[in-house]
C-alpha cells in the first residue's frame, strides 16, 4: 500500500461502511479463520490468540491452552488474517504495525461479536481477539457491589474505571450504560475504538460511534458529539491529555461522561491523569478534577470457586466526599487509600474489602485472594473480623 493511499480517507472510509452495511444485511462470506472463533465460543474461552510457530491458544478460566493442532505458520497465518481487514484496516496495519478492529462471526445461528488486534512481531503477522459477550449481565450477575448503582444516578460529572488489561472494565461500564437504559429516558452516545457492546435500546436512546468506521477520528467524533445533545456519554480509553481534556470538558457542560484508565488501584488514578500534563497545569487540573469527578471503580478480575462463574471482579470505589476533594487539592494523594478505608458508609470500598467479601460470599479462594491482596496483613486480620481503623488522614 502506497504512502498516497494513506492519504484518501474518504474513499477509505466510504469502504469500510460498505463492509460494514454488508455485514448489517448478513452478506458477509465466511472466512477460514471463522473455525477459529467458533471453537473459541463453543470451549467457553475469551481469548484467542495466534503466533505463528505455535498452535492456535484459547484463554479459558483466565490461562492459556494450545488447542489439539499442529503449529501455524507464516503462509497460513497471512491466509487467515489477512482476510479480516478492509482497505482502511489495510492501510492502518501496514502504516502502524497493528490494527484494532471489531468482528463478526455466525456461530449456529447467533452473531458473535470480537475485538481484534491485528500485530506484527519479529517480522510474523499475529492476532489477539477477544469474545464480546451477546448480552450485557447486569450488577448481581457481575458480582458488583450494590454501590455501582448510585454511581449511574447523576446527571452531570465524570466516572473512571481502572484497571489493567482484561480487568473487566468495558463490562462494567456496559452493564452502568444498560442500567441507565432500563431506568431512564435519556440519550446515551458512546465513542468507541472499536465498539463492543451493542446495545438493544430500553428507555434510553443509543447511539454507538466506531472511530474509522463511523466516524474518521475521535476528535471529530467529540467535536460532533457536543452537537448531539447527549445525555450520557462513553469515551473509551484516557490515553493522552486531549482525550482527557476532551471528557472533562463534557463533564462540566453538563453530561454524565464514562471512561477507562490504566492504573492499578482508584487512588493511583489521580497521578496517572497528572502525569498526562506538565507540572504548571497540575493545580488547575485538581481543581477540575474535584469539581467533576463523581466516582473510580478500580477493578481485578479474579478465578472463582464457585460452580458457573468462571472469573469475579475485586473492585475499589472512592467516591468523592469532601475528605477525598482536600485530600486531591492539598496534593495528598498518599492518604487516599486511608480515607477510602473510613468511607465505607458513603459507599467506598478498597481492595481489602473486596476481597474479604468475596472469600466470605465462598466465590474467591482465601489463598488466591491473599496472593492479590495489596496489604497481606490487613486482609488476614479483616478475615478473621478485625477492624482495620485508618487515622490522621484529615
């Protein structure tokens, strides 16, 4: 692909709404790779991953297993990827190295969803996708704490989930998005790299924006956004200071704005955002930050014991009180996780918690939450029903 055609969108774009009207239609051909993906639904798995030298890898429960088949090779890696991708996918891959994408798939008779990614490593062509679940489960099917739902009850403001990849956070959201579709009568717009969940439209009305298929660029799609009188909103990832920029800027214009960060705990989110941005913008940043952020949800998903469930999340939840807002504003992020601790009656929750109500509830095993545990010792004390008091965080 020449370095001109990386510079026709529009022609490249008008493709992929093609591909994507004959996918809506059912017209799309089966590609060799769809044996793949049906295996992948029909062993239970979320992952599929495929490296040429090896055989084809389906996660299941959380690990790893080689499916009972020789290794793939060069020729036959090209000949089931390649496939995938329209002219606009093309042209990405072969300019970035990599391409992300979404997929369909018939498996007896039920169009299944899957989040692709496209790579290239030493010189080998590879690919990882994910199942997108056809139904969205709500709180108690996810194993949530009944607090999440208070979080989807404001009109204006912004809510963070945290967490590595694979944590559980598109899900989350996706199940906060359907509450408040089954709940209220608003208009819920999502901007998504690609979409995940498809939404079947309750009270709510929905609409779902694929940047490269639906729209060219996020900054496009948030610039029209403005002008599509949303109520709700979900802007994926916070990877860079524009799209920050971006989502506060929504917040504080009066709509409730959903997104994704990669931190580890609802406390070290408030660095990561920082060091988004320099130093001199970082007071005025904490005070945008206290103004509209209504809640981070930090999230560990977790094998389980429990027959049926394959996998539970451990959540963290730091609302905003106004301890948690001093705190922010005085930069004393380090007494954060302290006042999360003592602010169990305004819905917060850290990890210790979390896992103690999970090991309780017989969904996560004792050695498996002490293995994640951030503080050891406060869970084993937890465990056996001491009470861990924070102090001198005011």
């Amino acid at each position: 692909m020449s370095a001109a055609a990386a510079h026709e969108p529009d022609t490249d774009f008008d493709s992929s709404a093609g591909v994507a009207l004959e996918r809506f239609l059912g017209r799309k051909k089966e590609l060799e790779i769809d044996k793949l993906f049906k295996a992948l639904v029909k062993l239970e798995g979320s992952d599929l991953h495929l490296k040429v030298g090896k055989p084809p890898y389906i996660r299941v429960q959380g690990t790893l297993r080689p499916m009972n088949r020789g290794p793939i090779d060069d020729e036959e890696m090209v000949r089931l990827c390649f496939p995938l991708m329209d002219d606009r996918i093309r042209i990405i891959f072969d300019r970035d190295g990599g391409a992300d994408f979404a997929y369909f798939c018939d498996v007896d008779g039920t169009s299944w969803r899957f989040r692709v990614n496209l790579l290239q490593q030493l010189g080998h062509v590879g690919l990882v996708a994910r199942k997108v679940n056809n139904w969205i489960p709500d709180f108690a099917g996810l194993n949530l704490p009944p607090v999440i739902e208070s979080l989807c009850k404001f009109d204006q403001g912004m809510i963070l989930l945290a967490g590595v990849t694979g944590s559980g956070k598109s899900t989350t959201i996706a199940s906060m998005l359907n509450w408040i579709n089954a709940n209220y009568r608003k208009h819920i717009l999502t901007l998504e790299d690609p979409v995940e969940f498809v939404f079947r439209e309750d009270k709510c009305l929905i609409n779902q924006r694929e940047v490269g298929l639906d729209v060219k660029d996020f900054e496009i799609g948030m610039k029209h956004a403005v002008r599509e009188d949303p109520d709700v909103m979900l802007v994926g990832e916070m990877r860079d200071r524009e799209t920050f920029l971006t989502a506060i800027h929504a917040a504080e214009t009066g709509h409730l704005v959903f997104g994704t960060i990669h931190a580890s705990s609802a406390a070290s989110c408030i660095g990561r955002i920082l060091d988004l941005f320099p130093q001199d913008m970082h007071s005025a940043l904490r005070s945008a930050i206290v103004f509209n952020m209504r809640g981070i949800v930090a999230q560990k998903l977790l094998p389980s014991i429990k027959p049926g469930v394959s996998r539970v999340p451990s959540v963290e939840i730091m609302t905003f009180n106004s301890t948690i807002k001093k705190l922010i504003l005085e930069e004393n992020e380090s007494k954060l996780p302290d006042a999360i601790r003592i602010g169990i009656q305004e819905g917060m929750q850290d990890f210790t918690m979390s896992l103690k109500n999970l090991v309780n509830a017989e969904l996560v095993d004792r050695a498996v939450a002490l293995e994640v545990a951030p503080n050891v010792d406060a869970l084993k004390m937890a465990l056996k029903g001491i009470d861990v008091k924070a102090s001198g965080i005011l």
